[in-house]
C-alpha cells in the first residue's frame, strides 16, 4: 500500500513538473547542450509513464493494478497531450513548437512501456519458474 501511495504521488510530480516546465519560461538547463531540451522532454514523459504504469497498471509484489485496463490508454494519452502542449507552446512567449520535442517524449513513452513489459515479463517468468519448481 505504501509503494502503491509512493507510485502516484511520484506520477502526480512528474506529471505536474512535465506540465510546468512545458508551461512557462524554457525550463533550467535546456541550453546546456544541442539536445538538452529534447532529452528533458524524452525523460519527462518517460518518467511519468513509467511510473504510472507502474501505481495503475501492474508492479511486481503486486501484480494488476486497479486500472490495469489504462495499460494501453495511457501511453496513447501521454503522445496526445505532447503534442497538444507543443501546439500550446505556439502561444507562450519566448516557447516554439518544435517536433524534435514531441518526437523524444514519443521515444521516452515507449522506452518506458518496453521496460515496464520487460521487468512484467521477467517477473512473470520468475513466478511461473519458481511454482514449478515447488510443484517437482
């Protein structure tokens, strides 16, 4: 209950410092090298959808969570909302729209559903594993 409590207050954070940082002035150290902007923009996203993926949809000690069926929906909602807050961006002084932005946070989205469906399938496979072996 506590990890769970910690996996959302942790994908509430990360959603809301994404939001933040996409909202106001260009956010600290995107100037520091060529693609520090759009590696803050891939981790953000991955980020919050790894942790969500996490709190709603499966963890391991746990198994499914109470909105295992977002397991999909979330990451399709997680590439919308990118390029809606790029075309947002149009609007905000001193902000661009840029598709390099939207492109790494598409990547940071599905870097983080491959590792949450590998550490899933590494866990499973260690479960099954070890019932089979009480079983012999």
């Amino acid at each position: 209950m506590i990890v769970d409590l910690l996996l959302w207050a942790l994908t509430v954070a990360c959603a809301a410092t994404t939001l933040w940082f996409s909202s106001g002035a260009r956010p600290p150290g995107a100037d520091l090298f060529t693609w520090a902007d759009d590696l803050g923009h891939g981790i953000a996203y991955f980020a919050t959808t790894l942790s969500f993926l996490f709190a709603a949809v499966w963890r391991p000690g746990r198994g499914s969570g109470r909105f295992a069926r977002w397991g999909r929906l979330f990451p399709l909602a997680a590439i919308v909302a990118s390029v809606v807050i790029e075309i947002v961006q149009r609007t905000i002084p001193h902000r661009n729209a840029e598709l390099s932005d939207v492109l790494t946070a598409w990547i940071g989205v599905a870097v983080a559903v491959g590792l949450h469906a590998l550490v899933r399938r590494r866990a499973t496979s260690r479960s099954s594993r070890a019932r089979q072996g009480t079983r012999s």
